[in-house]
C-alpha cells in the first residue's frame, strides 16, 4: 500500500476520490425510498460497471429486494475489490424506466440511470465528490452475482509443489507474538529465505488490497524457484498481536529482526542466506534491519523511499492532485498547507499547536477538488474531519515516518541490494526516490546494487495506464510477471541456485 501511516492513505483518498472507499455494511442506517416499479416480484442482482478515466472500471453488485411498502424496493450495494459488503442503500427508486440511488456518508455518491426498453440494462452517471463518472448496470442471475468484481488471476491454486506451516515467534523485546506463513520448497534443503515486509498500515499476511494479495503471489512464485518465504501479519492482525498507538519504526525493525532469528531455527532454512523483501514502507525498514543484522544476506526494496517521509507526503499529494485535474494554483495552495504542518511536527507533537494547520490543510484539500477553485470552503465542513486528522499527526508511527532519513541507513547498508519503481508509482515517485536511492548506496560505497524503474507499472506493481490509486482495485492483474521476475533472477543468482 502506501508508504505512509493511516493520514496519508486517507488524503490520498480524499484527493483521488477512490470509489466508495469509506463505505462499509455499517457505513449508515437507511431505509428505501417509495418506488413506482410495477414489477415488485422478488430479488433482483445487477452487475454495476463503474468507469474509470485511463480504461479501468470498478466493478460492484446491486441487490434489490421487495419492500415494505406495496411496489417499493430496498437495495444493498456490494464491492468486492474493497471488501464492502452489504452497503444499505437510501433513496432507491427502481422502476421500469429507471434505477436511482444514494450512497450514505461517510462516502456519499449518487447513481442515476435510465433503463433500456427490455429492461435488462440501465446506464447512467455516478457523481461523487464534484466528480461524474459513467456507470452501467446489467441484471444478472444469483450465481452470476458470486463472481462480480473477484477475478484475480494471479491467485495461487493448488496443488502447490511446496510445503506450508504456520509460524509464530516473539519479539523478546517486548513480548509481541507474531504469526504468519512459512512456504518451503521442494527439495533437501536447506533453503535460501526471504522475509516479506508489508507496507504502512495493518496489513495482514498477505498484504491484501483490494481483494489482491500481492505477498502470497510472491511467496508461491518464489517457493516454486527454490526460495523459501516467510510472511508475516503485521501486529494487531491475524495471529499477531501487540498494536499499540506508541509503535514507531524501531518496533517495526525488532520484529524483523524476530522473524530472522525464527528463520534461523528452522531446519530447512539456510542461516546464511536470508533477504529481504521490502514494500513501500517495508523498504524504509528493510535497510535499517540490514545495517543492524549481519545476517541479512541481500535485501530488495519494492517501491522503498530514498528521502524523508515529510518529502514523500509532499510529493505524492502532488502528483495524486494532478493526477486528479486539479489546477496548479489548487495544487500549490494545498502543498502550502501541508508544509506548515510538517514545520509544526517537526517543533512539537503538540495537537494544539498542530490543530489551526491541520484546519488549514484539510481547507485546501477540499478546495482542491475539481471545479472548486475560488469556492468558499466553511469551517462546518471541515470541523467532521478536524479531530481525527490532529490526532493521526500525532501519532508516533507517522512522526517517525515524517522524520526518518532513509540515506543514512542506505549508506551503511553492505549487502547487495535491488531497488525497484514503478514508473507510474504515484506514491513513491520513482525519479525522486530511486536516484536518493542509488546515490546514497553509491556514496557509502556499496558493492553490489541495481537500481531499476519498470515501465508502465504502478505502486503495486501491476501494468497500469495511470497510476492512480483508482486503478489498483479495478485491475485484474494482482502483480507484473515482469516485477516477479526481477525479483526472482535477481534472488537466483544471490542465492546461488
């Protein structure tokens, strides 16, 4: 996911308006409009089609049921790409002619569309946000409506060539239990291993994003190469415990650490061959380890941060907001806006000291959206996001990311290392990380890296067009063969196999 904490994947939504996002089976209790429909005969499934700008569309599905009332429908909304489930409905009309409805807050949208003459299709416009998308509705039969929007093709099947178990360890260092996944090859071993490392966030095992799990695709494709690959739940998820609001990044290095000297106990596993494999945040930690551990034998950064996280939040708020049609004046005034708050974090954890800046920023923020230049933006509208975004400032976890300088550990890190961009990467812009990057690894004087940007591929890593976040959940491709291999022949020849 994001290389930042909670905030940033928060204003990265708010900016690209990701399709109902926020919503959720709880998201607000609603009951249905009156309907004219004089066909009030049972449930009815409709496969919607939400298009996105670049070619990418979001698929969701439509259940209508017979209400209360004589000829009126209640409807749910589901979205399995973002695992929505169940979304109760507000004022539904479903007639022969038409089928309209709302999305309640905290992601408030509108469907509105006309039904064709068999009643069979309807098309229209999703408005969300200032923003009109087009939107197409298809009715389809129950079992149909099982497979909407879950076409991931990259999901690992069985049979599987290797073998499977449960791992759970401890961080001595303050009693954490951690659990996750330990794939081992075919094969005597011992074996060469990696450690996977989610992005910021809670991410589980697997690092699911949108019904994607981009770890468990690594972890199948390397196992059936000969590397064995542990994969873990981040704490507070799944299996591991010991989340706590104080976490910084040094917490985040001791697991790491806690899952080698796990790998080390393990008797298929080759103590003297294990990496790591790093995500977005995971690649701002994956160095840190390497500098701490001699037992880091090669590390690879997936979309790793080569400046502070203050110059990321920065820099993706930018691109995301350009990405999303906002004019350069909207653009500057919210980069404005946040640089105020950075100056603020960087003095004080201070919510009162941080809560006028913030109001300022999330001010920008909306009048950065499309069509809202010169618009008034009043403090009524602000003031429902104001506690949490002050108190998400404060959290340690996102100061430290704020803080942290990844060149310093670059410099030190001596084991060889791969860094891999995306060039459509939104979020860790490749130009300006990848050169921290390489030049930090070249002036601590690194024998061995590769430093590499691959062609039209996203923060996932997943063949896009555009980049945005609106696309991950809207492409079937989990990650690119093209990634997967780099990361493999790169492993092989470490690895010695």
């Amino acid at each position: 996911m994001s290389c930042t904490a909670m905030l940033s994947k928060r204003i990265v939504w708010m900016l690209t308006l990701i399709l109902l996002a926020a919503g959720g089976p709880h998201a607000a209790q609603a009951c249905a409009a009156q309907s004219s429909a004089s066909n009030t005969v049972g449930p009815q499934w409709w496969k919607c089609t939400i298009e996105i700008p670049g070619g990418s569309a979001i698929e969701c599905m439509a259940l209508f049921k017979p209400g209360n009332a004589p000829s009126s429908y209640e409807a749910t909304l589901d979205i399995p790409s973002q695992q929505v489930v169940a979304m109760r409905l507000v004022d539904v009309e479903f007639t022969d002619t038409k089928i309209t409805f709302r999305q309640p807050p905290p992601a408030p949208a509108v469907h509105v569309l006309t039904r064709s003459s068999d009643g069979r299709t309807a098309t229209g416009e999703f408005r969300q946000g200032g923003r009109i998308f087009k939107e197409r509705l298809e009715r389809i039969t129950e079992e149909e409506a099982k497979l909407v929007g879950g076409d991931r093709p990259q999901a690992p099947m069985p049979p599987f060539p290797y073998a499977q178990r449960d791992a759970v360890y401890t961080n001595v260092d303050d009693g954490a239990q951690l659990a996750g996944t330990l794939t081992i090859p075919e094969g005597k071993g011992p074996h060469p291993a990696v450690i996977l490392l989610t992005g910021s966030g809670v991410q589980d095992r697997d690092e699911t994003i949108f019904d994607h799990k981009p770890f468990w695709v690594i972890a199948d494709h390397l196992s059936r190469r000969g590397i064995a690959v542990l994969r873990v739940d981040d704490r507070g998820i799944g299996g591991s415990g010991g989340l706590s609001n104080d976490l910084t990044g040094a917490d985040l290095v001791k697991d790491v650490l806690a899952g080698i000297a796990y790998l080390k106990n393990q008797p298929e596993v080759d103590a003297n061959r294990i990496g790591l494999i790093g995500h977005s945040e995971g690649g701002t930690v994956a160095p840190i380890v390497a500098v701490e551990s001699p037992d880091v034998a090669c590390i690879i950064l997936l979309a790793g941060t080569g400046v502070p996280g203050g110059d990321i939040l920065l820099s993706q708020n930018e691109a995301a907001l350009l990405a999303n049609g906002s004019t350069p004046s909207q653009v500057a005034a919210v980069l404005h806006a946040y640089r105020a708050v950075l100056a603020v974090i960087d003095k004080t954890d201070s919510s009162h000291a941080l809560k006028p800046v913030v109001r300022d920023l999330i001010k920008a923020q909306f009048a950065a959206q499309p069509g809202a230049e010169g618009k008034p933006v009043s403090d009524e509208a602000v003031q429902p996001h104001l506690h949490r975004a002050t108190y998400t400032f404060t959290l340690p976890m996102l100061r430290w990311f704020i803080i942290h300088d990844p060149r310093q550990s670059l410099q030190a890190v001596e084991c060889p290392v791969l860094a891999l961009n995306g060039s459509l990467d939104l979020q860790v812009l490749p130009e300006l990380n990848l050169r921290a990057i390489e030049t930090a690894l070249k002036s601590g004087g690194n024998p061995s890296y590769t430093v590499k940007e691959l062609h039209s591929l996203n923060h996932l890593f997943q063949e896009a067009k555009l980049g945005t976040v609106a696309e991950y959940a809207a492409i079937r491709q989990t990650i690119s063969p093209l990634a997967l291999e780099e990361m493999t022949t790169w492993l092989q020849t470490r690895f010695g196999l």
